[in-house]
C-alpha cells in the first residue's frame, strides 16, 4: 500500500457496510469496508479511484459528517492533491464504487485540505500551500471562488466544519492560528487562537459542540473550549487539555465516534482511573494503548489541564501494552475486538470521550481517555 496522507470513517452505513476512506500517495481514494469476524476485525478492499497521474492525494471528507443523513442526499467525497486540484467524488452504493463527478484547479501550490460544509453540502472548502482559504458552489461552474480569504499567514491544512452548529467553521495553518468562522461571515474570524505549532488537523467532538481537538504537529494536541468564541465573540478559545511529544511531530488526532458501552469481554480491557478536577470541568486525557514501533518512545503525561485562566495540572499517564500485530495485509489488535464496541452515540456516556494521536518520527498511535465533568 502507498502511504496514507489522510483518512476519515464513513458515519453512516453504505450499503450495510462501515467504510474507512483513505488519500494515498499513489494519487487515490481507497474505500475499506470493516469486517467482523469470530477472531477480528479487519479492512478490506472496497473500491478505489485513481484522481490523477504523479500527483498525491492529500485529504479527504466524506459530505456525511453530521450523524444522519437527509433522504435522497447523495453519499460524496471532497479530495485535494498535491498539484492543487479538487476532485469531487460520488459513492454509488446500489453498485458500490467510486465516480469521479469534477475536478478543477483551486490553489497554485498544493491543496492541503478540502473539506464540506456539513449543512450545506454543495458548499466546500478548500486550504493551499499558497496561504489561501477557499469556498466553492459544487453546482457552479469553478472559474472563481464563492470567496478567497488572506487571513492565514502560512499554508492552510486544516478545515473542518462544526457537526453540530450550522454557520461554524475552524481552520488551521502553518502559521500555528486556529480561527473560527461564521460561514455567513468570511470577512473576518470570530476568533483567533495561538496553537504555538502548525495545526495540522482539526477535528469537532462528536457530541460536546464546542469541543475541538488539534493537531499541533511539534507542540502536540490540544483540545480547546470554544464555547465563549462562539457565543460570546471572545478573543480566542481556551485550552482544556494539551500534550507535547518529545522530539516528534504530531500529524493525526481524532475523536472516537463509538459508544463506550463495551461488551464485557471489551470491558476487562479498559482500566478505570482517577483524575484531578479543574475549574474548567475537563480532566487530563489518560493514555490507556500506545501501538508502536519497537524500539520508540511511549506517550508522556499530558502537560496542561486549562482552567479558566488557562493554566491548570497534569495528571500521570497510564501506559497498557504495546499490543498490536499485522498478519498479511490485515492489522488486528491482540487480545480484543474494536467491534466489540456499539458504533453509535445513542446510550453513550457524553461525560468521557476517547480520542487518538499519531506521531511522525516515533510511528506511534496513541489512545488517550479524557473526562468532562
């Protein structure tokens, strides 16, 4: 397989299957549907979709992002590459597969991110290597943008639109700001929020609206409190929680969609913790698996819990095992089943969230559990 520049969980069933969309760098979408069997689970080729000849594939979003979709509303994909096209795909799910739908060029230098605005699905987004945040009519014909924003410093590689509040948008650059938009607005920022690395990645919690989790590449993860910036115009959000590796970069974080009712098989796996409490009602993030390399460093204590002056306490970090093996082309991990879990947010315990990080140099995915009181 080529390596992975992006990847995203489908969060609604397609044609009865859970899928997993992959950007490669062979210039592809790969879609992977999970399979449970009595022993594992595992991926397996679903379709795949070649958008151009040398050229990478660098991000992807499923229009689906919210939980649920309208009647009749077509199942696509928004992918950007590294000659700074789009490419809007569609999922045929009566016979399975991928179609290129249109492509056309967006930015001069790579297109980092596409991404859809959830509400709005025939509005995306699109962030270049030359500065530039972008908004497109998929409908109209792409010789100009519905706007061009300079407001980003450096590069934009992070876009994401809020799941649960309809004008929300955050986006993230090398020029190490996180900003919040009000789409209807795109003049200028609701908010402005240092991240002290590049913001690689940003992601909205699936239930706690103004959640955001970012993946600050050499200063780490941070999940910041956006509630203020949103509905009182402050400044900037605060920081909940942060960690910064040693030595590495951290190019992947995201939130666990599942439910955390596990089945008592899952349940033996997963430790119970104490934390501290903080005035700003989060506890540090727990390192319950890190899945690594042999040989590489394992996660360090989260170093900030935010309270309302964002400063705050660390807590210990708890590291399980290092338990993971791949058997062909199929990874399993030892000792349980990721299926063992309901894929779903009804009955889920919206008080202690999972999410995961991935590291650069130190090839290691870390899973971390964090409560919000």
């Amino acid at each position: 397989m080529s390596a992975v520049l992006d990847m995203k969980w489908c969060h609604v069933p397609v044609a009865g299957h859970t899928l997993l969309g992959l950007a490669d760098a062979s210039g592809a979408i790969q879609l992977f549907h999970l399979v449970d069997s009595e022993t594992a689970c595992a991926l397996w080729p679903f379709s795949s979709l070649v958008l151009g000849e040398q050229s990478l594939a660098l991000s992807l979003d499923w229009s689906t992002g919210k939980t649920g979709r309208a009647s009749g509303q077509p199942l696509r994909i928004i992918s950007s590459d590294s000659k700074g096209r789009l490419h809007l795909l569609t999922v045929n799910e009566a016979g399975p597969g991928l179609q290129a739908v249109d492509s056309w060029q967006a930015h001069h230098f790579e297109a980092w991110i596409a991404a859809f605005n959830y509400w709005q699905t025939e509005t995306v987004y699109s962030g270049g290597d030359d500065g530039l945040l972008k908004g497109w009519d998929a409908r109209r014909p792409h010789d100009a943008p519905l706007f061009t924003s300079t407001r980003h410093s450096m590069g934009v590689c992070s876009i994401q639109s809020n799941p649960h509040r309809e004008n929300v948008l955050a986006t993230g650059s090398y020029d190490e700001h996180v900003l919040l938009w009000d789409t209807r607005n795109m003049r200028q920022p609701l908010s402005d929020t240092p991240a002290q690395g590049g913001v690689w990645r940003l992601k909205w919690h699936p239930s706690h609206p103004h959640l955001l989790l970012a993946a600050c590449m050499h200063r780490g993860f941070k999940v910041l409190h956006c509630q203020k910036a949103i509905e009182e115009k402050q400044d900037m959000c605060l920081v909940s929680v942060s960690h910064t590796p040693h030595s590495s970069l951290t190019y992947g974080a995201d939130w666990s969609w599942l439910s955390l009712q596990p089945s008592p098989k899952a349940q033996q796996l997963v430790p119970s913790a104490s934390f501290l409490h903080s005035d700003m009602g989060a506890r540090p993030a727990d390192l319950l698996h890190s899945l690594k390399v042999q040989g590489t460093s394992v996660a360090t204590a989260p170093d900030h819990v935010g309270d309302e002056d964002g400063e705050g306490q660390a807590s210990q970090a708890q590291h399980v095992a290092d338990n993971v093996r791949k058997v062909g082309s199929q990874l399993y991990v030892a000792g349980g089943k990721p299926c063992d879990y309901d894929a779903t947010l009804e009955g889920m315990n919206l008080d202690i969230s999972l999410l995961a990080t991935c590291l650069f140099y130190d090839h290691a995915l870390h899973l971390w559990k964090w409560e919000v009181s």
